[in-house]
C-alpha cells in the first residue's frame, strides 16, 4: 500500500510525501478555458479517449512525469488507429502545438523554485520555510513571496513559529 502524507489546503497545490521517499507537488484547482491561443494553436490535443492539456506537461512534477501513460496513448492512438493520414497529420500539429505552448509558459524561475521546494522538502521530511527557499537559491524574500503566490504555495510560512533564540556570546574571565 502506498501512503501519502499531504501538506498544505487541498484547494492549493500541496506538498505530498510518499512512503517510497517520492517527495512532489500536486496543483489543484480549475482547468481554464482550452480555446486557441492564436491561429493554429491550440491548448489541448485529443487522440481516441486521451486528452492532453499544455498545463499537464507545464507542471509536471520531478521523477515520473503525471502526462506518460497520456502521451503514449495519444502517440499509439496517431500511428496504430487513425486511418486517414490527414486527421493523423491535424493531430501531431495540435501535439506540437501543445509542447511549443507548454514550453513558452514555463520560466526558468518557476522550474527553478518547484525544484528547489521538492528539493529541500526531500532533504528535511516536512515542507520548507520560505526563508530556507530564499537562503537555497540566493534570491530576496520578495521573489519568494511572488512565486510562492503564484505556484499556488502561498500557505508555506516564512520561518518557525515564536521568536528567534538570541545567541549569547560566551564570557571569558581571566
């Protein structure tokens, strides 16, 4: 059996610890609209009874990615079921263009900062405080705070709770 423990409100994106040491994140929340970006660019691509969104590849998590068994699917569904080559054709330029929006939407900074949250969360059992993220990647607490609001991670805390220890210096008596 394969338990998880879950930190962080279910209508956000939440930290899950499997029993295998998998550490990853899972995003909850509505799916937008999937109309066309632009001419010929379309949001999701549907082969058979598979359907695959550019957020499904955007937030894909460390390890085994969440879209795999999906894009086998479809790839399997283009060469083995689709008989007319025009259809086979209009579903590998909706693949394309579902990669290329995936690829646009995704900076370097929001990969940097999940893979530094499930980094850090691995390396200490338990969520990270905002102030061991900024101290990992050498940002200021502003930048945190801005990504942490947009990748849903708003609910981690910027330090542990009560007042700092204060160092006491040692005296030497001579």
């Amino acid at each position: 059996m394969n338990k998880e423990t879950r930190f962080g409100p279910e209508d956000q994106t939440q930290i899950v610890f499997t029993s295998g040491g998998n550490v990853m994140l899972q995003t909850h929340g509505e799916k937008p609209e999937h109309k066309a970006l632009r001419n010929n660019s379309y949001q999701e691509v549907t082969a058979g009874d598979v359907t695959l969104t550019f957020r499904d590849f955007v937030y894909s998590h460390i390890g085994e990615p969440a879209y795999g068994q999906s894009l086998v699917k479809i790839v399997h569904s283009i060469v083995h079921e689709t008989l007319d080559e025009a259809v086979a054709l209009k579903t590998l330029e909706q693949l394309k263009s579902v990669l290329a929006a995936a690829h646009r939407r995704v900076q370097n900074d929001h990969r940097a900062f999940r893979g530094c949250v499930i980094l850090l969360a691995k390396r200490l059992g338990r969520p990270p405080y905002r102030n061991e993220i900024r101290k990992e990647l050498g940002w200021d607490s502003k930048k945190v705070t801005e990504l942490c609001n947009a990748n849903q991670l708003s609910w981690l805390t910027t330090g542990k709770p009560g007042r700092p220890k204060k160092i006491v210096a040692e005296r030497k008596f001579s």
